[in-house]
C-alpha cells in the first residue's frame, strides 16, 4: 500500500524545530504582555459569508484561496484564511466593547490558504496577530507597529524594512479609485486578464498585481497618499511623525495596498531580505470599517499579523541553537546505580533541570555518545563504584572537565557551575 504523507502545502512540526516553535509563541507572548494584549481564540471555521463580507469578494484570498465546504447540514463553512475577521466577528458577538475600550488582542495559530506552495508560503500556515479595536488615533497605528518590530528584534531578526502607506477612507477612496482607474483604461487591453477584471470590480487591487507585463504601467499609476482627505492626510503625517519619534526607520511605498479590503488610511509590512520570494514577514494596517460592515456600529481598528514559518526560516537558516536544552544526561552503569539514577533525575527535575538519561542498560560509551548527541551540558556517571563511595563523575560537555562530586551536594555543584 502507497505510504500517506500530509497534504501538500501542510507540514508537520518536528523536533528539534518544535522546540524553535514553543520558544517563539513564548516570546511572542511575552512581548503582548508587555503591551498589555490579551490573548483569543477563535474557531478554526466560520461561516463563508464572514469572509466575504469582512476580506472582501474580490480578493485573491476569497477568490481563489478559500477552503470551503458545505457541512452536513448544508451550511456554508470555511477554514479561516486570516484572523482579523473572525476577530471583529468575536468583538460584536461577545459585546467586548463592555469590557472597556480599546480591545488589545492577540491571537496565534493556523490559517488555511490554496495557494501554491513554494519556500515560505504553505496551504496550512500559522499567524501571530495582534489587533486594536475601539482606538482610532495615530498613536495606535504606531504601538502595532512597535510591537511586530518588537517582536522580530527579540528574536535578534535584525535585517527588516517597514514598508508604510496611506489609502484614505470611504470618503477620499473613491475620488482616487476614479482616478486610478482612469488612468490604466489607456492600458487595459495590455494588462493581464485578472488587472482587467480588477479595473471593472476593484481598481485597487490592480496594485496588488504581480504579473511582470503589466508593472511598467502600474508603476505610472497615481498614488494614493497623494489624493487623501484632509484628515486622512494629518492622521498619515502624524504616523509617520511618531514613528521618527520612536526612531523607527520605514519606508514609503506608494503601491502597498495589502491584499485585503478591509483595510483604511494605513497600511504596512515588515519585509525581509532573508525570506526570497515570499518576503512579507507581517502585515497589517487600520481598518475603521470592519466592525460596521459586519453589523456593528462604527468601530476603528488596527493590527496586523504575522508568518510564524517565515520568522523561524530566518531563525533555522541562521543556525539557532537547537532550543530543547538537556542539562543533565544521567549515565548509570549496573542494576543499582540505574534505580539511584532513577532517584536523582527526581530530584534534579524539582530543582528545575532538564534531566535525561537511558531507559536501558547499555555500555558507558553508548550512554555517553546519546549524552553528546543530545549536547547535554553535563554528565553524571553512575557506576557501581561510585555508587559505593556515594559519588558520580561529572563531566561538562563544553569543556571536557571531570570532576568527582559527592552525590550528596550533586545539586549544589550543579547549580554553582550556572
Ligand atoms: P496577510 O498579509 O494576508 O494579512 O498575512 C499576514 C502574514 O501571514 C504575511 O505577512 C505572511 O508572513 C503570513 N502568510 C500569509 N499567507 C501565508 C502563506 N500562505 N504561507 C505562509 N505565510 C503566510 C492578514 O492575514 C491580515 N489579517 C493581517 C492583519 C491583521 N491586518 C490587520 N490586522
């Protein structure tokens, strides 16, 4: 019978990079707590109609890219291709706004999308997101950004450029789409087929194209950031003042548009150098109209997310260090020093060590050869020797050192080498 393996565009996460995994939720966590972002989960599917109504029916991602089914009792259901959504949809359902004003969230886990998979872009991929609702001001735009940014430094990603926009609101968009539009119907019949159909449906996802023919006539295409509404055009200046005034480079790009409509005013991606093709490593931006399109009243929003791959295939490619740390590797030699290993790992584990040690007998050099692979920082061997005299040998891996240490003041030893 033919082997099953997962299903394209999906992968498992294995060990050692589970580990890599763990430790980034953890600092992701960490730096939301520090912002004061509470965590939510929501339901891996939701009715179709959300997406639709909140992404919007002419993007690439509902489009083309939804996992949809019909269950059994006929509805309509899809596997989330983003959290932002699912997210207001939560706000309204649960009344959030009555635990006070603004929502931090955070959300982590997987998103679904048929896309064609390559180096960073998977069909089953996982987002860290964070989203503000109820706050409409500069300043807020400014936090989200800090807080991607925050949360790539701490990973020591180091090489990254936020990419930053403005495309209006309900009020000064249209006046601009007009113009958009205007000036790509000269061009119409040399764009590509989807441009042609963006230009009837929805002219600003043409600056989304990524078909080489039609890039020389996108680039000619007016700029959104030059056609804002007074208040459009001071909250964009104010960003941009702030984010001088944290000291946060960026760099502004005239065609970021994001793939999603629900976006307002703001738009930005943090990119990498390091990531190839599929260099966004997050994305994001205000979204004042969501809460209202889905049913509620006018609520501004802003957030983004983030690829959790995209952040780690900068991580393993930068040869981070296998992140399962093993203190203690427990060598025992013989019946009885196996049941005092036994004992030992006990207590060194309530002392907080990470404690291994084989499960059966085996010679000392493979039970050193296990210890070495799994880079333990130290060996305790027990044989029936020093089991007598109430002693193990010490060895730290690092630097080769043996040293006899009274079991008795094991722990202590072990806690003065750090
Ligand atoms: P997005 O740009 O579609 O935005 O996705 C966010 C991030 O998820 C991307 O920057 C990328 O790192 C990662 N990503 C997206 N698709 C894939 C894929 N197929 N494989 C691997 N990684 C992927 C959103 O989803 C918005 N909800 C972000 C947002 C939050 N805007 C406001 N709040």
């Amino acid at each position: 019978m033919e082997a099953l393996n997962a299903p394209r565009g999906t992968q498992d996460i294995l060990p050692p990079d589970s580990a890599l995994w763990v430790e980034l939720e953890g600092i992701i966590r960490r730096v939301a707590r520090s912002f004061v972002y509470e965590e939510i989960r929501t339901p891996l599917f939701e009715h179709s109609e959300l997406f639709q109504r909140g992404v919007g029916s002419e993007t690439d991602i509902v489009c083309k890219e939804m996992y949809t089914f019909a269950d059994r009792g006929g509805r309509s259901l899809t596997l989330r291709p983003e959290g932002t959504a699912a997210v207001a949809r939560a706000y309204l359902q649960h009344n959030l706004a009555n635990r006070g004003l603004p929502q931090k969230l955070l959300y982590l886990g997987p998103m679904f999308r048929y896309e064609r998979p390559q180096a960073g872009r998977f069909r089953q991929h996982h987002q860290f997101g964070f989203e503000v609702l109820g706050a409409g001001c500069a300043l807020v735009d400014v936090e989200v950004i800090t807080v991607a940014i925050a949360v790539y430094r701490t990973l020591g990603i180091q090489r990254f450029t936020v990419l930053l926009n403005s495309i209006g609101c309900r009020s000064c968009r249209p006046v601009y789409l007009a113009l958009l539009r205007e000036s790509m119907t000269p061009h119409l019949d040399k764009l590509c087929p989807d441009c042609q159909r963006r230009h009837a449906g929805n002219p600003l996802r043409l600056l989304d194209c990524k078909n080489p023919s039609c890039q020389p006539f996108l680039d000619q295409a007016p700029h959104s950031a030059d056609h804002l509404c007074p208040d459009c055009r001071s909250h964009f200046q104010e960003v941009q003042r702030l984010l001088s005034l944290v000291a946060l480079p960026f760099q502004l790009e005239p065609r970021l548009v994001r793939g999603l409509d629900y976006y307002t005013r703001t738009v930005f991606e943090v990119t990498s150098p390091d990531l190839g093709a599929q260099n966004a490593l997050c994305g994001g931006g205000r979204y004042d109209d969501l809460v209202a399109t889905l049913g509620g009243s006018p609520t501004p929003g802003v957030g983004f997310a983030g690829g959790l791959e995209r952040a780690l295939l900068i991580l393993v490619e930068r040869g981070a260090a296998n992140l399962t740390p093993l203190d203690v590797y427990l060598v025992h030699l013989g019946p009885e020093a196996q049941e005092r290993a036994l004992l030992l790992s006990q207590e060194l584990r309530q002392a907080g060590l990470a404690v291994d040690q084989s499960y059966d007998a085996r010679s000392l050099s493979s039970q050193l050869k296990i210890a070495n692979r799994k880079s333990a920082r130290y060996t305790v061997i027990i044989g029936e020797n020093e089991l007598r005299r109430g002693v193990a040998m010490v060895r730290e891996m690092a630097l080769g050192q043996q040293t006899e240490v009274a079991l008795s003041s094991l722990l202590a030893h072990l806690r003065t080498r750090g």
